[in-house]
C-alpha cells in the first residue's frame, strides 16, 4: 500500500527558497520512502502541531498530514528543524 503526496502551497514555496540539489534530494525520500510507510517513517508531532507528523532530511525537516481514509500524505512545510516549528 502506497500513499499519495499532495503539496501545499506553503511546501513548494519553501523548496524554491532550498539548495536545488537539497531540494531535489528531499522530494526523492518523499517520494520513495516516506509514501511506504508514513506513520513508522514519520514522528507525531506535540503542542501546537499536534496530529502532525514530522519526517527528517538532514538539517530539513518536513511537517506533513496524513489523510488515512484517501491514503494521501499532505506535505505542508519544509524547512530547518531551528525554524520549522515556530508558530505562523
């Protein structure tokens, strides 16, 4: 069973601001791994990111959702773990 990746527009607007070959990098671990196995490749995340998960690329983390009853991971943002989990 494999999910589906849909991106938010907030994700494909912090991959611009990302080294291409970074980016390039973090959409392949996406695409080949995280979409086995989301929930045991994946940490939920606490607090205000609650019923989150996060999945971890280097110095890049990406915070994604994961909509079981369509099987699709809804990745909503991507950035430095120093950064990526402030309050918006």
């Amino acid at each position: 069973m494999s999910y589906d990746i849909l991106w938010h527009e907030n994700a494909l607007k912090d991959l611009k601001k990302i080294d291409k070959d970074q980016a390039r990098s973090i959409i392949e671990k996406i695409e080949q791994y995280l979409v086995k196995d989301p929930h045991r490749l994946g940490k939920p995340l606490t607090g205000h990111l609650k019923g989150l998960f996060r999945y971890r690329k280097g110095k890049y983390r990406v915070i994604y959702n994961i909509k079981e009853e369509e099987l699709i991971i809804l990745v909503l943002k991507i950035g430095r773990r120093d950064g990526i989990y402030n309050k918006d």
